[in-house]
C-alpha cells in the first residue's frame, strides 16, 4: 500500500479533503430554523422536562440533502412514542424536541454559525448529523460543552475537535475506500474524475492510498461543478484511456451525469462513487447506466431488510416519517444519531451537553447498522475523531444500491498494512 500518513496528517489535507465539500460553494445562502419536535405530537403526555437536540443542514442548492432533517424527526417521533428518555438517575420521562435549521453559505457566509448559535440559545443538550462545512460551527458547540454526535465529516475540526464524535468515516474514508473497491472488483488501473477546486486536487492522493501500488493510479480528470456544463469531451476523452476503473468522487447531480456520459462514450470499465453521492432519485436518473456501479457506503445498504435495524429504519420511516424519507447515508447518519444519543443520555445520572460528552469519551459503540467500534481508536489516516475505518462496497442493481454477500464491511485500516 501507499504511504500516506505524513501527506493526510497535513492540516491542509486535514482542512479540504472532503467529497461533500467541493459542492458547498455553489449553494445558495439562508437559514431556517424551527423547533419541530413540538409539531408531531408524540411524547406529548411526557411529564420530564423536554430534552432539545439540534440538526443542521445544508440548504436548497447542489448539496440540499432535505432526507437527513425527515430522518431526524422520524428518530425523535419513534424515540417520543415508545415513552421519551427515562433517566437513570431518576424523575419523569423526557420528550425530545428537535431543533432544526438548514443553512446554505454562499450568499451568507455565517449562515451556519447563526443556526448554531440559536440552537446553543435554545439550550440543546447535543447537535446530531450535522451537515454543513464550518469549523466556525464546531467551535461554538464545543465552548458550550455540547457534542456533535453523527456530524458528517467535512472540514478540519470535523476531523480533530475534541467534541466531535461522528458515527462514520465520512469523506476521508469513503474517498480512500473508492481505489481499493476498484481493485478488489478486479480492476488494475484507476483513473480519478473530481471536481475542479481546491479539494478536487486533493483527491487523487486519497484514492492513491490504498492502492495495491502507486503505479496504479491513472490519469486525474477535473471536471466543473455545474451539472449543466457540456462535458461531451472529456468523456470521450476518459473512455479513450480505457483505466480499468474510475473513482468517480463529484456532486450526485455531476455523479450521475457523469456515469451517463461515460457509459454513452463507450467506456466498458468499472466505476466507484461514494455513498453520499448517490440516492433513489439519482439513481433513477442514471438508468441502466448506473447497474454495477460500486458505491462506497459507511453504513449497510437500505435495501438490506435482513439487517434488524435496517428493518427498523424502514418500519420507522412508514409509520412516523409517513414513508416519504429516502433511505440515503444522510438519512441513516441522522436517524442512528438520534437513537444513539437517546440510549446514551438515558443511561445517565446527569442530562446534560457535559455529561453526554464525557460519556461518549472512549466508549463501545453500537449502531447495528455497520460494526461496533470505539471512540479514540487509531485509523490510518491519523485523524484523531474518526472513528473507524470500515466501509461496505455496495453494487447498484436493476437502480437499487444492493450490500455484498453477508453485509461484509471491509477494513481500511488492515488494507493499510498490507
């Protein structure tokens, strides 16, 4: 394998390298916050003191991801119905009430921090699932002693703050598993097609790191943000080197252009994206095209009912999300982030930011959507909160994104010693 460490251990690495983040500056800017939690009704009989908890998400533009909010609150109405959180330490049992805000930070760069900064003031015990590329937005929580649980990992204190506790391997991992997926489906070459920025010229060293030799790794495409760009050439130009395999690391309206206008070129290899590029409604649009795409996934596939907890995901979307939630990675990140927490606080003497945080510290954790893992332990990449490095490689069949024999998760970070 490629040696890598001492290149991603780089702040700078640290700081751009993320797949959801190439998109972000093309959004458009404006907040919207609410305390949806008081809306449905469930839990309402709750004696306790309501129990607050913030989720913020990039808002309408080429990242929008509206599944990761509906999934949040179908977690707190289930978590509501079955009786609240019941305190360890004693007292009546507590309703959840989610305060929700979408931001997007283009034309308003502190859109995310203000959403933040309401959340703080409306006294949430935690923020689950986050969803936007602001460090500005984990430092305010952590000065207030209130975890980021389940934030999706973007920028650098995603990947170092002390207060951040994701469920995934986010971006980093996702983009590192796309090579070795390749090769592991039997491709020998990989060719990297990214996003032109910044972090897109980042993104062949990902890729490279867990390649059988960097030899392997093929010629970098860039391609522009807008999905309505004509890129007629410079798929014809990808499909004439003929690599064996395209890590294919883009915006899912660009992702799924993309798999279209190479298969339309002629090319017959191997493509991998990752799982926070793809979803039912882009899948739809890649058609036939998109069968046998390899996707990268943090979390078992949602088409895999013979997972307890997928199951789960889906009775739960049916009966409180009213069956309109798409099962995305954003939306299962959210919907385990809420249960998560809700276990975790009622196992606590003390409801509380604080005591929450110190809880999590070290901890066993178990989500039964992908392997158990604990908090602190080392990955390959040197990223202190990341906190693990196991990654399903999942198929799109017949438009349906299908987990491998088994629900295998394939570990990174024993990739890296070999």
């Amino acid at each position: 394998m490629t040696p890598f460490a001492q290149t991603v251990g780089s702040s700078t690495v640290r700081r751009f390298l993320s797949v959801a983040a190439f998109a972000a500056l093309a959004a458009a800017g404006v907040t919207a916050c609410s305390d949806s939690g008081s809306d449905a009704g469930y839990g309402a009989d709750l004696a306790g003191e309501p129990i607050r908890l913030s989720v913020i998400a990039s808002g309408p533009g080429p990242i929008y991801q509206p599944e990761l909010l509906k999934a949040a609150r179908t977690a707190v109405n289930a978590v509501n119905d079955a009786g609240g959180v019941k305190p360890a330490g004693g007292g009546d049992a507590r309703r959840i009430e989610l305060v929700d805000c979408e931001a997007s930070m283009v034309t308003d760069p502190n859109a995310a921090v203000k959403c933040a900064r309401e959340a703080i003031d409306a006294k949430v015990i935690a923020t689950v699932g986050k969803y936007v590329s602001s460090d500005e937005v984990v430092n305010a929580f952590a000065a207030a002693s209130i975890p980021l649980v389940g934030t999706q990992v973007q920028t650098e204190q995603d990947f170092v703050n002390p207060a951040s506790f994701p469920l995934v391997g986010g971006s980093p991992m996702l983009s590192a598993a796309t090579g070795a997926a390749l090769q592991d489906a039997g491709a020998k070459t990989v060719s990297v097609v990214t996003g032109d920025s910044p972090s897109g010229r980042l993104v062949p060293q990902y890729v490279k790191a867990l390649l059988e030799s960097p030899d392997d790794l093929g010629k970098t495409h860039y391609l522009p943000f807008d999905a309505s760009a004509d890129l007629t050439s410079q798929f014809s130009q990808i499909a004439s080197e003929k690599p064996d395999g395209v890590a294919l690391l883009a915006s899912t309206d660009v992702t799924s252009k993309t798999i279209v206008g190479l298969r339309q070129a002629g090319y017959e290899g191997k493509i991998a994206v990752v799982a926070t590029a793809v979803s039912e409604a882009s899948l739809k649009k890649t058609g036939e095209a998109g069968d046998g795409t390899i996707v990268t996934s943090d979390y078992d596939a949602p088409t895999n009912t013979s997972n307890p907890k997928i199951k789960q995901f889906q009775d739960e979307v049916e009966k409180y999300g009213d069956g309109d939630v798409e099962g995305s990675e954003f939306a299962l990140n959210a919907w385990a982030s809420v249960h998560f927490v809700a276990d975790k606080l009622a196992a606590l003497d003390e409801i509380s930011g604080k005591a929450l945080m110190e809880s999590l510290k070290g901890s066993k954790v178990s989500i039964g959507i992908a392997p158990d893992f604990t908090y602190g332990t080392p990955n390959f990449l040197k990223l202190s909160q990341l906190p693990r490095a196991t990654i399903q490689f999942q198929t799109v069949k017949n438009g349906e994104i299908q987990a491998p024999a088994g629900g295998k998760f394939t570990d990174l970070n024993e990739l890296a010693k070999q």
